[in-house]
C-alpha cells in the first residue's frame, strides 16, 4: 500500500475527530443521535439502534393507538348523547307549547301550523317567541262596535217592527230556543260579511 503524505495539522484533526467518534459510537444514546443524522443524509443507512427502538415501540405504539380511537369513540358517543338529549328536550318542550295553544289559548290547527312556519323562517326553537312574532304581525281584529243609534239594546237586536225580517221575529218568538232559525241566521250573516255587507 503506497504511502500517502499528511499534514502533522491535519494528522491532529483526523485522531481527533477518530476519538469524538469513537466516544460517539461508545455512548448508546450518542450513537442513536449518530444514526438519526446519518438516516437524514442517506435514508438507505443501517441503524441496527434505532431499528431495535422501534421495534421495541411496536407495541407500546399499537396499543396507544387503540386506546386513542376508543377514547375518540367514546368522546363522539357522549356527544351524541348529549345531542340526542338535548334535541329530544326542546321537541318536548315545543310539543307541550303546542298542545298549549290548542287547549288553553284556542289556537286552530291552521294557526298552529302559521306559528311553526314563522318558527322555520325565522329559525326560531322557542314557539312563544314566534307567537309573539306572529302575533305582533297579524294584530287582532277591533271588536264589532253597534252603528246607528242605542235604541232598546246596544245591538238593536229587540228594535224590531213591521219592517224588520221574518226570520229575528221567529226567533224572537221562539226566545232563542230554534236552533234551524238560528242556523239560517248565521248563514246569512255569513254570506253578507263574505260578500261585504255587515
């Protein structure tokens, strides 16, 4: 082997780097961090320590990635849970809400069902909310108020003469007690107040 000339400098450098490395080499945990700077430079390096690490962890990985998806599972599972409790509660109080204004406000299934629509488009859960709402855009007819004069009743249903129609004098007669008079009298306020007459 031809003998090759060096600097005494560099001769210096060269044992000294050779003894950093062997200290490297010689220390478990230095020689990991040698084979992780290594792997950086050339991923196809040997690394007999980091491989037997990892190995090792194989396991210990493993099973901390199980617990972790239970631990999500069951994470998403309270949420739901609470979700489910949480819609089921409000359906409970909107049904008895409704049920309300059936019952003890009188509400017709047509005036339900304009409460709920003011509830979709308004995005509303609280159904006394979209009352008020509904109830603030559809205010309440004034109550019939007499015309003309307060001649015998305030209506003017007594004032009745020679003039007046056949079917208030038979009821009149019968005090009240016809229920088809009654029935007739009825439609035909009813047909006048649809036609515009009152």
């Amino acid at each position: 082997m031809p003998k090759i000339e060096v600097d005494e400098a560099e001769y210096n450098q060269m044992v000294q780097l050779r003894g950093v490395a062997n200290k490297i080499v010689a220390n478990p945990a230095a020689r990991r961090r040698l084979e992780e700077a290594h792997k950086l430079v050339d991923p196809n390096a040997s690394t007999p320590l980091l491989d037997q690490d990892a190995n090792q962890l194989a396991p210990v990985k493993e099973l901390e990635k199980t617990v972790n998806e239970r631990i999500a599972k069951f994470e998403k599972e309270q949420e739901d849970t609470k979700r489910e409790q949480t819609l089921a509660a409000i359906a409970d109080k909107q049904t008895k809400a409704f049920n309300r204004l059936k019952t003890e406000e009188r509400y017709t299934d047509e005036g339900v069902e304009a409460i709920r629509k003011v509830m979709e488009a308004k995005g509303l859960l609280d159904v006394d909310d979209a009352v008020a709402i509904w109830e603030r855009a559809n205010p309440p007819q004034m109550p019939a108020t007499p015309a003309g004069g307060m001649t015998g009743t305030a209506w003017g249903f007594a004032d009745v003469d020679d003039k007046s129609d056949t079917l208030i004098k038979e009821l009149i007669a019968t005090k009240g007690e016809s229920p088809s008079i009654a029935d007739r009298l009825a439609n035909n306020a009813l047909s006048d107040f649809r036609a515009g007459r009152r």
